[in-house]
C-alpha cells in the first residue's frame, strides 16, 4: 500500500547569544543597508568574525558620535529655550533675536552632520547637506576642527542663557558639556594628528609613492591594509587603533561617503609635501 510520508516539522533556528547585539548593530550599522554584505552563508566559524564586525561600528558610535550628537542636540535645545524666551516676553531685541537663530542653525547643522541613525543618513536632503559641509566647512568633520567648533558654540550657548538671565541652570549644564566635549575631541585629534603626520615623514623619507604602497591592482587599501602599510613602513606594531583608523580615512576621505577605505587619489594627496594633516 503507498505510504504519504508525513512532513516533518521544520526545525527552529538556534537562538545565538550574540542575538541582541546583532541586532543592535544592525540598526546602528553606519552603511545603507544596515546588515553585512554579500550573499553568501556564514558558518559557525564566522560567527565570531561577524558579531565583530556589526558590533565595532556600535562601539566606535558609543565612543565619540553619540557625544557629538548629545552636543549637537544641547546645542539646538539651547537655542530653541532662547528664541521661546524671546517670543514670550515680546520685547524688541533683534540682535539677541538673529543671535538664538544662528545659534538653532548651527545647532541644527551638527545635528544633520552627526546623526548616527542609517535611515537619516541616507535621506536625499541630509546626504545633499553633509555633502555641501564637506566641501564648504571641512574642518567641523575632524577632531580638532570640531573641537573648536564646539568651544565657539560653548561660548554661544552660555552668552544666551546664562549671561542673559533665561535659565541660568540649563545654560551651566550645556556650557559646560560643550566645553568638556570641545576641549577632549581638540586632544584626542592633536594625539592622532601627531603619529599620523610621523607616519607621513617616515613613508617621505624612504622615498615611497601611493602607487607603490598599493597593493598590485587595487583601487584604494582598507583599514586592516592601511594598518599593514604603516605596520610595514614604520617597524612598529599597534600605531593605530581600529577605531582611530576609521577616524584617519574619514579625514582623509573627499566624500562622507567612502565604504571605509582610502582610494589612490585620496593616498596621492596625503603623502605630497606640506603642513600635517589635521584630524
């Protein structure tokens, strides 16, 4: 007699402790897809090399975007607690009035140039405005630039709510943020600014080109290779961290937006002769 073999009830997937914080990564991924590329399966072994890879870029976040962007938001919030002020008592003051609302622009642009959120990023309007700041205002994408910046907008945010009497309180709190995050973002780009500019000196001195530092038949190195090139160069291990060369080839990019590697043209202009390059 023909036996109908009886389907068999589909096997649930394992749930993986790394299930969180892939998820967290993911949504925090800083490419357009938010997920890992290609199409191909990952075995058990690439667990490991996969949670690395969605986890540093919520990490590198944690450590200095997310404080970059409380700073733009205090900024803007600033500014919107300063223009509500003068909206409510009605008293004619054009000149503090144009100064709140420069204040808001500033506080706004940050936040467009320092939002950490994919689907933001990758909007038409907020990619056409981060690309017009890197073509107009380059220094506010480097660490030292920023650094300033936010000292400048410190001084903004105390002139409108503390010496003005608005709200004194709130305006100690995001004067002295501002002037905390100002002051380490102008330190932690001098000390990369410092052994990147030695690197430099030392790829000069021995006489090397970008074509000839590049890899035979590549387009740009990415950041494990950059960090073998400076490995190679300099005879010393552990020049760079992972996340301080992310924040090299953001300095060193054209666009904000360069899949994390520095191409030839990008390579040639940093190795010609001049000042450091500031990040």
């Amino acid at each position: 007699r023909l036996r109908v073999p009886r389907a068999r009830p589909r096997a649930r997937a394992p749930v993986s402790r790394f299930g969180a914080r892939a998820v967290v990564a993911m949504a925090l991924r800083s490419d357009a897809e938010g997920g890992v590329g290609g199409g191909g399966g990952e075995g058990p072994g690439d667990v490991g090399a996969l949670v690395e890879a969605q986890t540093t870029p919520v990490r590198r976040y944690l450590r200095w975007n997310w404080a970059f962007f409380g700073g733009a938001a205090l900024t803007t919030a600033t500014a919107a607690v300063a223009i509500a002020h003068c909206f409510s008592h009605m008293s004619f003051a054009p000149a503090t009035f144009f100064y709140d609302v420069f204040l808001l622009v500033f506080g706004l642009l940050m936040l467009v140039l320092d939002t950490p959120l994919p689907r933001v990023q990758n909007h038409r309007h907020v990619k056409a405005a981060r690309d017009q700041i890197y073509r107009s205002a380059l220094f506010m994408t480097r660490f030292m630039g920023r650094g300033l910046w936010y000292l400048f907008l410190a001084t903004m945010a105390c002139c409108a709510l503390y010496d003005t009497g608005v709200n004194r309180w709130f305006g100690a709190i995001c004067t002295l943020y501002l002037v905390v995050l100002g002051v380490a973002a102008m330190m932690k780009g001098a000390v990369m600014t410092f052994k990147l500019s030695r690197v430099h000196r030392s790829i000069r001195s021995q006489g090397f080109t970008a074509d000839r530092l590049l890899p035979g038949g590549h387009a740009g190195v990415s950041g494990a290779q950059f960090q073998d090139m400076v490995r190679d160069v300099t005879k010393q291990e552990g020049t760079f961290t992972d996340d301080e060369v992310g924040y090299i080839i953001n300095a060193l990019a054209f666009t904000p937006y360069h899949d994390s590697k520095i191409t030839v043209d990008e390579l040639r202009y940093w190795l010609m002769p001049g000042p450091p390059m500031m990040i």
